[in-house]
C-alpha cells in the first residue's frame, strides 16, 4: 500500500502545480507607493518626499502622477513642492484634450496658477476647428472650467470671417451664458460700419437678441454719420421698431429741419433768379435807351443836303454851316429872300 501512495504523490504535486500558478512578485512601484503611505502616516514628510519624486521619474500616464500627487494633499504646505511636480510630470504626459483638462482642474484646485494656465493654453492652441472649439467649450462648462469655456468661443471668433458669422456666433455664446462675447462681437460689427443705412440694416439682424445697451450704441452711431433725410428716415424707423422713441424723435426732427431748411433754399433760389431776372430787364432797357441817345445825337451833328449842292464843297460864304440856308456870293442874304413878289 505504501508503495502505491508514493507513486502517486508527484503525479498530485504537478497537478496543483498547474491549478495554481505562482502569483508574480508585486509591482516595485506599487511597493514603494505603500512604503510611502507608511512614511507619511509616521510623519516622516522629509523621506516620503524624496521616495515620491524617485517614483515620479518612473510614471507614464497622467494618472499615475496625479494620483502620486492626490497622496500629498492631506499633508498641506509641507508637501507642495512634490505636489507641484507631480502635477507638472503629468502636464508633460498629456496626449489628448481630456488629459490637458483634467491636469487643468487639478492644478487649479492645488492652486498652482502657472501651471493652470499652460494647460489651457495648450489646450487651446492643439485646437483649431470650430466644432471642436465648442465641444471643448461645452465639456469645460460642465468640468467648471469656464474662463476654459471663454477662450475657446474666443478663438472661434477670431476665425469668423463675415457679420453672418458673427451673428451667428452672438446667438450661440449668448445660449451658453457668454454675454461678454456675444456683445463684443455685435459691438466690432457696429465699429468697422459707418453708413448710416447699413447700420440700420445691421439693426434689423440683431434685434432677437434683444441687446438694448447695443442697439442704442448702433443708433447712437448712425445718428452721428447722417448727412440726408434717407438717412434719418431709416434711423427713426429702426428706433421705432426696438422701442427706442427718444432717437426715433430726433431723427423725425432732423428730417423735418432738413425738409424746411430745403424750402427756404429752394425759396431764396426763386427769389435770386427774379431779381437777376429784372436786373436783366433794366440792364436792356439802360442799353436801348443809351443806343438811342447815341443815335440822335450821331443824327444832330451831321449837315442837313439840299438836292443840288454838294456837301462835301467847302462854303465860304457860309463859314459857321448853318443848316437850310443857301448863302448868296454878294451880301450872305438867303436867296429865297431875294426872290422879287416877296414881302415881309
């Protein structure tokens, strides 16, 4: 019997051997993660600091180091300088928008502001497409991360390239509670405008977002660059429809000055031309009047000829040229006097 048993012994050794293999040694991190709870539960900061950061040289993921880190936490300003390397390891680790958003909270909350602030940047700057920019918005809305929130839609702004665009990207920021944004962008929009007319059609598009403040602005703007009553006209009508009735009435007040100040233009024009036009009548008669004295004086100093004599004859009986008479060669008496049968 005792012979069998023997036999059979190796047979049962290799068969528990295969059912239960020998467990590997644990992880030398591990082990030292452990050796370093101990120290710090003793009190023994100084050594438990310097066994973190041997280890930390040995991490590869974002978790492991912030994990390495969270254990320092209890342990206040002693242990902040191993904190902040811990979290600056896994900065240096960090592949995906995730990681860089989580080593953002942490170091947020471990209140190393620096190294927050890269993280963010980086953040932002791996991230270039609009709808990524908003999912990442979104996504640090919901972490708490809202100045995160912020300067992505700012960097989806600074890509807009049209005032649809911007428009457009008013109403969404506005959606997710970003008042500072939507107004900054709707304010740019009314900045580079300077045509009254299209300031108002301006108006029209952003009148559902019912920013008062803005419009008033806008308004404000065009009142300031109005030059003709078409212009005024559509600022009181757009003032009107946003219920802004003190610059409606401006604007109707300038288009009815403009309307008079017209009339008496047209007014004193009508008034100019009749004058010139009598100043022309006087000046033509002054003329007729002046060619007809001219005339009859021509007409008075020139010889009244008889038929038979010939003007052009001197007269020496007749030295002064009286006109109508015919001196004689003997005694200067007009011949008609000489004629017999004639009495006086």
């Amino acid at each position: 019997m005792s012979a069998p048993i023997c036999s059979l012994a190796p047979a049962y050794a290799a068969k528990f051997k295969e059912a239960k293999p020998i467990a590997p040694p644990p992880d030398e991190n591990q082990a030292k993660i452990l050796q370093i709870k101990q120290l710090l539960k003793t009190g023994k900061i100084q050594l438990a600091g310097t066994l973190i950061l041997s280890v930390l040289e040995s991490m590869t993921t974002v978790d492991e180091c912030l994990n390495l880190a969270n254990l320092t936490q209890t342990y206040g300003f002693p242990m902040m300088e191993v904190r902040r390397q811990c979290v600056r390891k896994a900065l240096s680790l960090c592949k995906t928008s995730h990681d860089l958003m989580l080593v953002a909270l942490t170091s947020r909350q471990y209140q190393f502001f620096e190294l927050t602030r890269q993280a963010i940047k980086t953040l932002i700057d791996n991230t270039n497409a609009d709808a990524d920019l908003q999912n990442l918005a979104v996504n640090a809305q919901h972490l708490g991360l809202n100045d995160v929130a912020e300067m992505a839609m700012e960097k989806v702004y600074q890509q807009t390239t049209s005032p649809e665009e911007a428009i457009y990207f008013a109403q969404e920021v506005r959606s997710m509670g970003m008042e500072k944004l939507a107004h900054k962008s709707i304010a740019n929009l009314i900045t580079q405008e300077d045509n009254p007319v299209r300031l108002c059609v301006l108006l029209n598009s952003i009148e559902s977002l019912n920013m008062h403040d803005v419009n008033r602005q806008l308004l404000k703007k065009a009142l300031d660059n109005a030059e003709s009553a078409a212009d005024y006209n559509a600022i009181a009508k757009g003032a009107k429809k946003v219920n802004e009735l003190d610059i409606a009435n401006i604007a109707d007040y300038r288009i009815r000055k403009m309307q008079l100040m017209q009339q008496i233009k047209e007014d004193q024009a009508s008034y100019d031309q009749q004058v010139q036009d009598w100043q022309s009548k006087v000046d033509a008669e002054r003329a007729r009047r002046e060619a007809e004295a001219a005339k009859a004086k021509a007409a008075g100093d020139n010889p009244i000829v008889l038929p038979g004599l010939d003007p052009n004859l001197p007269n020496p009986a007749n030295p002064d040229n009286i006109p109508g008479l015919i001196p004689n060669e003997k005694d200067n008496t007009p011949s008609f006097l000489k004629t017999p049968g004639t009495s006086f």
